[in-house]
C-alpha cells in the first residue's frame, strides 16, 4: 500500500496530433490537485483555477437560495485553437 501522502500521476490519453498530447494529468484531471483562489460577494462563494497542463479556467458558484444551495460550474477555454 501507498503512503497517503505520496502523489501519484497517470498518464490521460489525447489525441497525438493534438498540441496538449505530451501533458500530464493526475487521475481525474488537475482541478482537484492546485490551488483554487476564492471570494465571497454576500451570500454568494466563487472559486475559480486555472489549469497548468491544460489551458482552461474552472470557476464554480456557490450560492443560498432560501432554503437551497445552488451550485453553477463555468468552464472556458483559454487556448489559442
């Protein structure tokens, strides 16, 4: 068995021709394993990361509505292609 706190990377298959092909990924993406930044607006928590291997920004909302949460995901493309 592992060290938990040893990290462990797999290899994500793409498409060869694709300019991202040699990126490495950890197993289930990047988004999970760097730092996301934060700000809270009243009643609203944003989170937002920017990949490394990957040119993408991740913002997720977090929001009450009444009795309810409410969660919105944006995800934007940030390669030149």
């Amino acid at each position: 068995m592992q060290s938990p706190s040893r990290r462990v990377h797999t290899r994500t298959r793409m498409d060869p021709s694709s300019e991202f092909a040699d990126a490495w990924l950890p197993d289930h993406g990047e988004a999970w394993s760097v730092p996301w930044q934060h700000r809270i607006e009243g009643a609203q928590l944003t989170l937002t990361v920017a990949g490394r291997a990957l040119p993408f920004l991740l913002t997720k909302r977090v929001r009450l509505e009444g009795a309810s949460v409410e969660i919105d995901y944006e995800l934007a493309n940030q390669s030149d292609s």
